[in-house]
C-alpha cells in the first residue's frame, strides 16, 4: 500500500489537489455547477475510513463557508462531487466511501457577544447617521439627496437638458485619419522607434 492520503504531511497538498484536480474535470466534463461547489469548498478533510483486504476508502469532509452550508448538505451535491472526486483517485487505486459537508467554524473574537448582539440592530445602508439641520432636503426612495439638481440627476440620469455636452458633433473621418496618423508617429519617435 502506497503513503495514506490523509497522512499528516500531505494534508494540505492532498487537499488542494483533490480540490483543484476535481473542478477542472468536472468543469471539462460540462457540469459546470458541480466545478463551482468545488471551487467554493475552502478546505476538504481526507481521512482514511476502510483498510479492509489491501482496500483503501477514504471518507472525505467538505469544509465550506457557513452561508453555503445548505447548498451542500444535501445528497444530490454530495453524490456529484463525490463521483468527480473518485474519477480523479481511480488511478491511485484508492476510493471514496463517503463524502459529507459542515461549516467551517468561525474563530472566536474577544468580542464575540458584541458582534452577536449587533446583529439585531439597525441594517446597514449607504446613508450616514448624521444629524440634520437644514430642513428640506430631497428624499426619494429612503435615500437623502443634498439638492434638488443631485435628486435630478438620480431621477433621470439621461435627460437631455442635464447632459447637453455629450453630444459627439460630426466629424472629418479623413482629419481623424491623419490626426491618429500624426499621433501614432509623434509616440513611435518618442519611444525610440523610426517611423
């Protein structure tokens, strides 16, 4: 029998390259989908489960961010990526037996109840917490505009009497021609270069 994958100094690599190894083949084979799971697990944990008569069967758990835990708690996204993973260990005459999911646990902070309590507080947004003291300001959909000409620009950002410059005028296709002729050649001599 050959070196464990889940010996201690293969670990990373052995993860990397399972990880890496499977989204390639699985995005050659067209299932695109089950490429980008992969790509998004941050780390998978090898370890071997089954020594049974010469007989290597690894259990495999997909470490993922805990917001897409529940894309892959689930059996059809287990099956998938475990079926890529053992077309890619079919060579080394190892196989999986079982391949699970969990989140990755968040290390904890000094702060942590803060953080938590924080959490049913008010929503993030993109207006400051400011106090007010002129009175009138525009709002139009809960955002606060500084003037009437910014809540316009907001409102209609193509109208014509606010955009009265970007009106490209006709021009000479043949001046453009030797004005880009003159500029190709005034940046060739200034780099060095003989027209």
């Amino acid at each position: 029998m050959s070196l464990p994958l889940d010996a201690d100094v293969n670990a990373p690599l052995v993860s990397e390259r399972l990880l890496g190894t499977s989204a390639v083949l699985a995005h050659h084979l067209g299932q695109t989908d089950t490429a980008r799971m992969i790509a998004d697990v941050m780390v998978a944990e090898v370890r071997l489960w089954n020594t049974d008569h010469d007989y290597e069967g690894y259990r495999i758990v997909l470490v993922v961010d805990p917001s897409l835990y529940p894309t892959y708690d689930n059996d059809v996204a287990k099956s998938n990526i475990a079926s890529v993973m053992q077309q890619v260990l079919k060579g080394s005459g190892k196989d999986i037996d079982e391949v699970d999911a969990r989140p990755s646990i968040p290390r904890l902070g000094p702060a942590w109840r803060s953080q938590i309590k924080a959490t049913d507080g008010p929503k993030v947004s993109n207006q400051g917490w400011k106090q007010q003291l002129e009175p009138g300001h525009p709002v139009q959909d809960q955002l606060r505009f500084t003037n009437e000409w910014e809540l316009r620009v907001c409102s209609d950002p193509v109208s014509d009497d606010l955009t009265p410059d970007l009106v490209v005028p006709d021009y000479d296709e043949e001046a453009m021609w030797e004005a880009w002729q003159a500029m190709a050649a005034l940046t060739d001599h200034d780099a060095g270069h003989s027209p």
